[in-house]
C-alpha cells in the first residue's frame, strides 16, 4: 500500500516540475530582464530541493545548475552562460519525461 501511495505523490510531483520546466524555457525564451532572471533562479531553487524530496536526484541536480548558472550570471559572468542555463533546462525537462515514463511503467 505505501508504494502505491509513494507512486500517487511522485505522480503528482511530477506534473509539478514538468510545468515548471516549460516555464523555464517559455522565460529563457523571452526578455532577460532582473524579474525573468529572479523568476529562473526561483524555478530553479523549489526543483533543486522538492527534485530531491521525491527520490529524483538529477531532477534536484540538474534544476541545481541552472541555478549556480544564474548566479554567475547576476555576478556579471555572461560568457557562454546562457547556453549552459538553455542546456540545463532541456536535461532537466528530459529528466522529468523520464521520470514520468518510469512511474508509468512501473505502476502500469
């Protein structure tokens, strides 16, 4: 019974970061202002700790660079950060299809 219970909450998890992470792109896509870099860094910040929570680690590390990423861009590092913060949100949305196909499978 707890493993059907455990699975109910990751399912639920799930959706969680899953919108997130389209919202990390929809934002890398758009304006880099202050407020867009604040947003990412807060994205970033609640997958890196609830990632972990649940049992998904690279889920937790991958939100967590994005999120060293974005403080070295606020601390004036630009070169070649963007890329590696766009990188990290696609490994990170990849992470959470997966993860999402493995719930599947293992409850179907």
């Amino acid at each position: 019974m707890v493993d059907v219970e455990l699975n109910e909450l990751r399912r639920e998890f799930l959706a969680e970061p899953s919108e997130k992470a389209q919202e990390i792109q929809r934002v890398l896509t758009g304006a880099r202002d202050s407020a867009a870099l604040d947003r990412l860094a807060y994205l970033a910040h609640q997958l890196k700790g609830s990632g972990g929570s649940y049992g998904y680690e690279k889920i937790s590390s991958d939100a967590a660079e994005i999120e060293k990423a974005l403080e070295r861009m606020a601390g004036g590092d630009r070169a070649g950060v963007e890329a590696q913060i766009q990188q990290h949100a696609v490994d990170l949305r990849m992470e959470i299809d997966k993860a999402a196909r493995e719930l599947t499978a293992a409850t179907a």
